[in-house]
C-alpha cells in the first residue's frame, strides 16, 4: 500500500471534473487551463458568454479553483467602473497540475470554438 497522502492527493484531483463538451462552462475552462484571465468583456466578446460569473461559479462547483480579481478602469463617460476578472488559482495548479486528459479537453474546445462551434 502506498504512502497515505498519496490517497489524499488522489482524491483532491479526482474532485476536479471536467464539464459537458460544448458548453459555456467548457468554453471558459478552456480559456483558462490555456492561461487566460477573463473579465466579463472577453467573456462575452470572445466565448458568447453573457453572464461570466454564474459560469465560474459553475465551474467552483465542479472542483475548480478560481481566483476572483478585482479591476478598474474608466469607461468611455470617464467614469471609474469596477469589475472582476477570473483565472485558475496558481497555488492549487502548483499542487495539482493539470492533466493531459484536461489539457486535451481544453485543446478539443479551442478546436470547436476556431470553427464556431458545431
């Protein structure tokens, strides 16, 4: 029998699970095992998803961890607007990289959004 926190490992990985192909939830999770931070512009503009945080929290609700950060900028009026932008949490990364099963995942839905989706 192996060490006992390998099978503490084990299960912490094997709580991450992937989404349904084709979906919202898999289209963000695509951007971010590729690196991306995504505010909810690029959400909308770059993957049709109008309402970025149920998404994530889809996503949380799934196994995965995602950083919630804070930004501000002016909008066109010169107005201070606030909004958040998301990316895979780093620490949980280091600790549990992403797998090649995953990394195919997302790679499959890169695919699919480069030919607008089937």
């Amino acid at each position: 029998m192996g060490h006992p926190l390998a099978a503490i490992e084990e299960t912490k990985v094997s709580n991450r699970t992937l989404p349904a192909h084709n979906t919202q939830p898999a289209r963000l999770l695509s951007l971010l095992i590729a690196g991306w931070e995504v505010d909810p512009l690029e959400g909308w503009r770059e993957i049709g998803i109008y309402r970025l945080s149920d998404t994530v929290f889809q996503l949380k609700k799934l196994g995965w961890r995602i950083d919630t950060g804070k930004l501000e900028k002016k909008n066109r009026f010169g107005e201070v607007c606030r909004f958040a932008n998301y990316s895979l949490n780093p620490e949980s990364l280091e600790a549990f990289p992403i797998t090649e099963s995953e990394r195919q995942f997302a790679v499959s839905e890169m695919l699919s959004l480069a030919g607008g989706g089937s």
